[in-house]
C-alpha cells in the first residue's frame, strides 16, 4: 500500500469562496478539527495578502502539533519573508510558493518569457530553502503548460530545493486521463523527480475535480489537495471527505493508505460549513442530509432487508448517526468537563464556566442534549472574542398576531457601554426585530441575505441563523444560534455587526 499525504487548503483556497469571511477565532477552531481529523498539512493561509491572514496563520502555526502548518507565497522575497514570520513557530513549519507555468499566465498574466519565469522560480526556491525545510513548489495553470517547459523547470527547482512539486489544474479544465498523462510524464522524463514528492490540486469547474485527483494518485501522486465541502473560487476545489472516502470504500481499486479519521468527516463538514454559511446541498456525496436517505419504496425494502443492497458507505464511517445523547439534565460539572476534553476541546476555566451554564440552560429547555449540540455551544464559546467593545443583547421582546403588524422591542448594550432601547414594526416578526436593531445600531447597515437552518433533528433542535450584510461598507457575515429562530436571528445580525470591532489586535489576545 502506497501512503498519500491530504494536504487541506481550506483555509486558504476555501477561504477565497464569494463572500466568505472567517474570523482568526473561528479559523483557529478549524485548524484543530482538521488536526483531529488527521490532515498532514493544512495551508492556514496567505500570510502577505492581509494583516488578517498573517495573523490567522501565525495563530493557527503557534497552535498546531500534529499536522504541518503551510501557508501560500508568490514567488517574491518579501512574501517568503512574511511567511517565515507567520509559521516560524509552527511544529513542522512548511512553504507553498507559486509561478505560473502556461503560456497564457506567462504571457499576459505575468508578462515574462518562459527562461525568466524558470529563473524566479529557482531563485524563490533557494531563497526559502534558506529557511524552510519542506518546500512545495506549484506551478499555477500546470494542466495548460508546455509538457516539456514543465519537465525543464521542474528538474531546476528540484536542484534549487523543492520537496514537493504540486502541479495544479487551476482553472478546472483537465480530463482524469490527461491529468493523470501529465503526471505519468513528468515522472517518467525529470531526471530527479525521486527528490521530491508528486502533488495534485484540482479545481471543479467542468465538475471532475475529485475524479482528476484520483487519476493523479493512480499515476504516482503522493499528496492530494483539496477543501472540505469542496469549497473554493468558482466552483470549488476537489471535495477531501470524497477523495478520502472513496479510497476507503475502493480499496480493491485504489491500494492507497491517508492518516485521515474518517468518522471526523461529518463534524468537519459541518463546522466549515456552519462558520462559512456555505450550506452543503442535501444531494452532496458522502456530506449532504441525503446521502444516505433512501426515500423510494423499492430502496427501503430492500435497505431493510440488507443495508449492502443500496448502501455502500455506511453513515458511521463518517460520522453520521454517532449523535449519541452525551450529557442530561443531572449531568454535573465533572462529568461536563470530562466529555468535552474526550471531544478535544481545551477551555480556560472562564469558558468552562460559560459552557456549562449554556449547557445546564439548554438542557431546561431540550430534552436531548446531543454531541451536536454540544459542538455547537462549544464552537460559538470558542470563537467568542472577549475584551472587545461591541454591541451585546440585554433583551428583547417580539409581538406577533397574524392580523397586526408584529412589533419588537430590543435593549442592547453599545460599545461605549451605554444601554439603549427602542421598538419598532416589520412586516414579518424577523423584519421588526431587525429594524429595532437597526434603529439602535448606529453602524450604517445593508442587510444582504438571511438564512435559517436546523442544527440535528426533532422538533427542539437548536435554531442556527446566517446573515451577510455590509457594515459601514465593509462586506462582513454573522452566525447566531439558539433554540428559539428569532434569538438566533437576533444573534446574527448583532454577530454580523461586531465583527467590524473585532480588530486583529484584539483577536491574538483572546486566544
Ligand atoms: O489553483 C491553483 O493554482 C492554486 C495555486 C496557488 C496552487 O491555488
Ligand atoms: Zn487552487
């Protein structure tokens, strides 16, 4: 069995997804589910596109033990250098530096000739290796470059350092067969290619990316990467949880071995969708609520009478239906924190103290208290940034009877401290809250998109809001959850708002 390494980008490559704007906080939080869920290398970020990213990266590397921490440069000195800042710390710190090889890229893109782009390429390598170990080296829009201009500047950075040649089909545009070609050629024709290892990155425009990184693994690749959920710019990249589960389930195919924990594979696509408001389609292989339903007669009977008929991934694999009911009304304080450590969670005792109570008053108002649920009153504790000035709810009240126009009444603390209340009326029970909100927010607010859902199921599952809005002109999204929609609603939106006070500054701190 040959081992492939998953190399997870989603908190670079995902993180470009149309409007996506994840906190350090949260990011920190993905980070660690992706170390539960066993990736070898997680890219955290882009540490010279934004202050934000560089401390998002420099955060993640500080806090990560058992996966590498990467994080992506353009071929410039300054950016390696600014990368080095952010992952210096990090257990098993790693550099992902690109150039694009295509004569499109080269021509119009970067304005230079194929022997100027061979040189910064080799001079990018050798100046990381000065500092960098492991470096990977991606040659953007690889799947439409000269085969024999790639085996040329492939040999040269391999002589300049590089451990890893990841050769990205960077506009989505390549067929298994071809892809799988490039790589079989690139391995057969560079004398040195035994000096490092083979990457695929594969983005899903036409809709094959997780079949191209198979081809890519089945002609030698020993790195694969990909998101979660598949997201990404455009149409996404290759979903990791169904290269991952594929290769378990198609052992007899593909003799291949990953560290992954397969049965963490629900959780991740949950949080990353929960904290991105990317929602998973319910038909989605492996991830969606579908999957594994089986609505037809013919389907159930023969479920029924032996799962193998229709099923071929059960739901344990990934983690589905491992909802056990963890904790109930009696559970004590011990008992609470014993189960979030087995979950992975470290909390400082003044978290600990806030999760317990969320627990203790959502087991007076639900009768089941689920893993799920726990992960949610965890994640929300988690990503709370603290001594930060913002809005906060103090209460609020909403009057609803169909033949009047709903009417809410809110009081909020602002960040000056001072406390403010008001009412006011909306069509909808939603739309009166949210324009009391907005009457006592004095932040200039566009509401642009609402989204409600269900966390698990049964009629007392906790309520989670999406919102995205534009405060102060800065495009920002917010997150609420709660048993009741319109506290989740109101949550949200106030999420949303304070997110333009959460400076990066303040952030490091909370950690
Ligand atoms: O798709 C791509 O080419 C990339 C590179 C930066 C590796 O994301
Ligand atoms: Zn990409």
């Amino acid at each position: 069995m040959v081992h492939v390494n998953i190399f997870d980008t989603t908190l670079r490559d995902g993180e470009q997804s149309p409007g996506v704007n994840l906190n350090q906080l949260e990011k920190v939080e993905i980070a660690r589910q992706l170390e539960r869920f066993g990736v070898d290398i997680m890219e955290a970020g882009f540490p010279a596109s934004s202050q934000g990213d560089f401390e998002a990266v420099r955060a993640i590397a500080r806090t990560i033990k058992n996966s590498s921490v990467t994080g992506l440069a353009r071929a410039t000195k300054s950016d390696i250098d600014i990368a080095w800042d952010a992952l210096k710390d990090a257990a098993e710190p790693r550099l992902h530096v690109f150039l694009a090889t295509s004569p499109i890229h080269m021509h119009y893109k970067l304005m230079k000739t194929p022997e100027e782009v061979t040189q910064i390429a080799v001079d990018m390598v050798s100046y990381a290796k000065k500092r960098f170990q492991h470096v990977e080296w991606s040659a953007e829009d690889a799947s439409r470059s000269d085969l024999d201009f790639l085996v040329q500047i492939i040999t040269k950075v391999i002589d300049a350092g590089a451990t890893v040649i990841n050769l990205p089909d960077t506009v989505g545009y390549t067929t298994p067969e071809e892809y799988g070609r490039m790589f079989r050629y690139v391995r057969e024709n560079v004398p040195n290619i035994h000096k490092a290892a083979l990457s695929c990155h594969c983005h899903d425009d036409l809709g094959m990316a997780v079949a191209n990184s198979l081809a890519a693994i089945e002609n030698g690749v020993t790195q694969v990467e990909g998101t979660i959920n598949g997201i990404g710019e455009r149409a996404g990249n290759a979903s990791l949880e169904e290269i991952a589960v594929a290769l378990n389930i198609r052992k007899d195919k593909y003799p291949y071995t990953t560290n992954l924990v397969l049965k963490e594979i629900k959780r991740t696509s949950d949080l990353v969708s929960r904290f991105t408001g990317m929602k998973v389609p319910p038909n989605k292989a492996v991830v969606g609520k579908n999957a594994f339903a089986h609505e037809s007669g013919i389907h159930q009977d023969g479920v029924l009478k032996n799962t193998l008929t229709y099923e071929i991934i059960t739901p344990e694999l990934v983690g589905v239906n491992s909802n056990d009911l963890v904790l109930g009304k009696h559970s004590g304080r011990h008992a609470f924190k014993d189960k979030i450590e087995q979950m992975g969670f470290e909390l400082s005792s003044e978290k600990l103290n806030e999760a317990f109570q969320s627990f203790k008053q959502l087991t007076d108002r639900k009768k089941e208290v689920t893993d799920e649920d726990l992960f949610t009153i965890l994640f929300d504790i988690q990503t709370a940034a603290v001594d930060v000035k913002k809005y906060e709810l103090v209460a609020f009240q909403v009057q609803y009877a169909s033949a009047n126009l709903p009417t809410a009444t809110v009081a909020l603390t602002t960040p000056e401290g001072l406390r403010v209340e008001t009412a006011r009326t909306g069509s909808g029970s939603v739309e009166a809250l949210y324009n009391t909100l907005e009457a006592l927010i004095k932040e200039e607010i566009d509401l642009t998109d609402f989204n409600l859902s269900s966390v698990g199921r049964g009629h007392d599952a906790l309520a989670e809001v999406h919102v995205k809005m534009t405060v102060n002109g800065t495009n920002v999204s917010g997150r609420g959850s709660a048993q009741d929609v319109l506290e989740a609603s109101a949550k949200a939106f106030i999420n949303a708002v304070n997110r333009v006070f959460f400076t990066q500054k303040v952030l490091v701190k909370s950690l």
